[in-house]
C-alpha cells in the first residue's frame, strides 16, 4: 500500500512541474519572440517496470510561428518562416526570433541587452549620417538607398539542440552547424509575438488541476486505510 | 472527460482560426485587387470503439457503431475570385480586369508572379510597372515625349506623339489559371503558381474566356461587409459556446475528483 502513497506523489509531482511549465507559458503571452515550452512526461523508470509512477522526461521547446504585430519601427524585423537572427554577445552566439533593434552609440544594430545582429560581413555598422533604413525581404539593409549589408538568418536542421538561453534567446554547443535559413521572409515594421495559444494553455491547466486533485484522492484514500489499519492493529493489542 | 476538454479546445481554436480570416477578409476591403478567402472546417478522426456491422452474435449484425470524434481543424483555405467592384480613378495606367486572368509581374530576381492589381506607373526609363517597382510582362516603354496612352480592352497601347502621329506600342497580355484557388499568395497583392494551380496559359484580353482591359479604373476587392460581419458574429457564438462546453467538462472533472473527500 505504501507503494500506492509514492506512486500518487509522483503524479503529483509531475502535475506541479507541469504547472510550472504552463505558468511560465502564460507570464509570456505578450513576450516578443517567445517560444512555448511542452512538458514530456514518461513513466518513472522506462527500464523497470515494477516501479509505477510519472515524472517528467523533458521540456521540450516548440517552434512553431507567431503572430506578427506591426508596430511601424524601422528596426523592428519579424521572420515569416523558418530561421532565427545571429546575435553576437560578445562571449558566444545567441540566435533568437525578437527582432527589436536600436542603435547604440557606435551605430550598430542591437537589441535590447546590447547584443549585436550578425550581418553577412560581421557585425552591421551604419554610416554616422544614415537617414533612412530599409530592410527587404531577404533581410539586406539598405542605407539612404545604398546596401550596406545583409542580415544573417540562420536556421538548424534539428531544433532539439537550442537551448534557452533568456531574454528570449537559444544557444547551442558551438560544435553544432549553423546553416543558412531557406524559405524565409523578413518584414521591417513589424514583431513576432509569442506562439503561446492561451486556449491550449488554459485547457491543460484545467486537466492538470483535476488530475492532480484525483491524484489527490488516491493519496487520501491510502492514507484513511492506512490509518484504519493501524487502529485495528493497535486496539488487537 | 479530459477527452471532452480536448475536443472542446480545438473547436475554440478553430474558430479564432475562423475570426483570424474573417479580419484578413475586413482588413483588406479597400485593398485594390484583392480577393477574400474562405475557410474549410473538417471533422478530426473518429474512436471506433464498435464498428458498424460488426456481428455481434452468430450472424446478428450491429446496425450502427459507436464512434466518438475528436474535435475540428480547419484543413484549407480557399480564395474566392469573384470580381470586385470597379473604381474609377481616370489614371492613365489604372487598369482593372473585366472577367478573369491576371497581370504577369516579373520580380528583381526573374520569377513570374501574377496579380489583379492594375495600378501601375511609369519608372525612370518610361517603363510599366507596379506601384513597387515590379515590371509588367511583357514590358511596355512608354516615349517620354508621348502626350497621351490609350489601352484599348484588348490591351493594345497607342500612344500620340507630338506629331501627331499615332503609334502602336504592342498588345497587353493576360494569364488564365486551371485552377486559380490553387495559386499561393505571397502578399503585396501577388499570386505564385503552385503545382495545384497548374501552369499559366496566356491569352489576348476579350479573346477565349479572358478578361477585358479597362484603363482608368481599378479593381476594388470582393470582400462582402454583411457576410463578414455574419461570419464574425457566428465565429463569436460559437467560441463562446465551445468555452461554456469547457466549464461544464471541467465542473464534471470537479464532482469526479471529489467523490473522494
């Protein structure tokens, strides 16, 4: 019966962690570039059956697209497609799908913590005097009507191997390939929000709740017949 | 009853899916040349817990099954290219189709695109083109000494010289499509061919099914206010209607979890 007790905490457990999964989700709805996380939940020990339980195996990331918002910035880019922009932190690569620039002081384009966006030659310098930037659909930066350069967008044939990396950004092990993103479009003026669905999330929310309080009672009830047990043992004596 | 919620979910999400069209369709109302779509709900897969006529003694057959279904996913979408109201503008490189066919667009890198939009304009060398830039194909150069252009509904261009004289500068051409529902659109008012669509047959406007060529006007969009307007209060009733299905599934997870005290 004891077993019952540690196979209904492990559910529990597994529904908590979720809830944490889901949480995180929901805080990010309006985050630019933001990628949902799913929990993957496997049986305790796939080698040994006899050991009944749930836990979670992996949090996985999914990458689908977001919806696009305009917002009429010039430096603000969003990725229709498959690709991500190659941010150079100045201690590693960070690829990312926030396209929210600004210049700093030197006249490179970066984000918001002052990473700096990764053309084909480098890093992207303006000329000091730019008065106009457009960016076109292959993502090469045109100043005053002249190209100066053109964005690298990046993409991974297996995406299992982004990592987060914070301030909605991936990193990967460096030994990995990077190749060039195909079948992309990149739009000036506009983000992509996050591809969390606040239906999805709220539904799983809803059936982690019951399936934790079912679990709930599995454990309760153990506990009544436990304790019954134990009465009737100890009034014997 | 979890399964309920699921099922439950995908029918809300559909139709959000269903109000996402519905505002491309209202966003676009005054967007020249563009035509509206139309969504294509299908039904998910079906639990066949008991099949229909299946025996169920010697030779008693079942007469229905029990299936249950999973929810709903909207499998396509669909342009409708029916003509939009015509608008006249009195420019004299408007042109709107009468009837169907479209515009060949030749882009900076040499792909062939198509659209309805005939808002075109001269370029530095006297060129037709769109209003971003794109070539009409096949090109036609306008003189840069030519006081007027007329464009017959046959698509042949003339122009006055200052002699003058007038001069033929070549016919307007149009593409028709097997399948134009089939066609991918890419955005900025332009169609690609796609396997689906078949391949481009070009024809002489007013000739064989294809369209006439009306300078001076524009072709509006097809998008129909009333009908949005009634899809989008349809979508609505049935979001909510999905989410009330919601709480009840959940409310029965509740009484079901709590049997236990």
């Amino acid at each position: 019966m004891i077993v019952g007790l540690y196979t209904s905490a492990t559910g529990k457990m597994a529904m908590a962690k979720n809830l944490e999964v889901i949480s995180r989700n929901l805080a990010n709805v309006n985050t630019t570039g933001f990628k949902r996380n799913v929990a993957v939940f496997r049986t305790f020990l796939e080698n040994d059956p006899s050991v009944p339980g749930a836990s979670l195996a992996r949090v996985e990331i999914n990458h689908s697209q977001g919806s696009i918002k305009g917002t009429g910035n010039k430096l603000d880019l969003a990725i229709y497609g498959n690709g991500y922009f190659a941010l150079d932190t100045g201690d590693g690569m960070r690829y990312s799908r926030n396209g929210h620039f600004r210049l700093n002081g030197d006249m490179e384009i970066v984000n918001d913590v002052g990473w700096k966006l990764e053309g084909e030659s480098g890093v992207i310098k303006l000329p000091r005097n730019a008065k106009d930037v457009m960016i076109n659909d292959e993502g090469a930066v045109m100043v005053d009507g002249v190209r100066i350069s053109k964005i690298n967008i990046v993409d991974f044939a297996n995406k299992e191997v982004l990592k987060e990396a914070g301030n909605s950004s991936f990193r990967t092990n460096p030994n990995n390939r990077v190749d060039i993103a195909e079948g992309y479009v990149v739009q000036q003026g506009f983000l992509e929000t996050s591809n969390v669905s606040v239906i999805d999330e709220m539904v799983n929310m809803m059936s982690n709740m019951r399936t934790f309080q079912a679990n709930n009672s599995v454990s309760r009830t153990i506990n009544g017949t436990l304790e019954k047990l134990i009465r009737t043992a100890y009034t014997v004596i | 009853m979890i399964k309920s919620l699921f099922t439950l979910a995908t029918g809300m999400k559909a139709q959000q899916t269903y109000l996402d069209n519905i505002s491309n369709n209202l966003a676009n109302i005054n967007t020249t040349g563009f035509k509206r779509s139309q969504v294509n709900f299908q039904d998910l897969l079906y639990s066949n817990d008991t099949k229909a006529g299946a025996e169920s003694g010697a030779g008693v057959e079942i007469p229905t099954g029990l299936q249950i279904g999973s929810g709903v996913r909207l499998n396509s979408t669909t342009k409708v290219f029916t003509q939009g109201t015509a608008i006249r503008t009195n420019s004299s490189f408007d042109m709107a189709i009468q009837g169907d066919g479209f515009f060949q667009i030749t882009k900076s890198d040499g792909s062939q695109v198509f659209t309805r939009d005939g808002s075109f304009r001269l370029n530095g060398t006297g060129q037709l083109v769109t209003t971003d830039g794109l070539a009409l194909t096949p090109a036609i150069t306008i003189p840069s000494d030519a006081t007027n252009v007329t464009i017959g509904t046959d698509g042949t261009v003339n122009v006055t010289l200052p002699a003058g004289t007038i001069s033929n500068l070549g016919q307007l051409q149009l593409v028709k499509f097997v399948n134009p529902g089939g066609l991918e659109s890419l955005g900025r008012n332009l169609f690609r061919e796609t396997v689906a669509s078949g391949s481009p047959t070009i024809g002489i406007p007013g000739e064989q099914g294809v369209g006439e060529i009306f300078q001076g006007f524009l072709e509006g969009s097809n998008v129909e206010t009333v009908t949005e307007l009634v899809n989008m209060i349809t979508a609505q009733r049935a979001f909510e209607v999905n989410s009330r299905g919601i709480r009840a599934a959940d409310q029965m997870l509740q009484a079901a979890a709590s049997i236990v005290r």
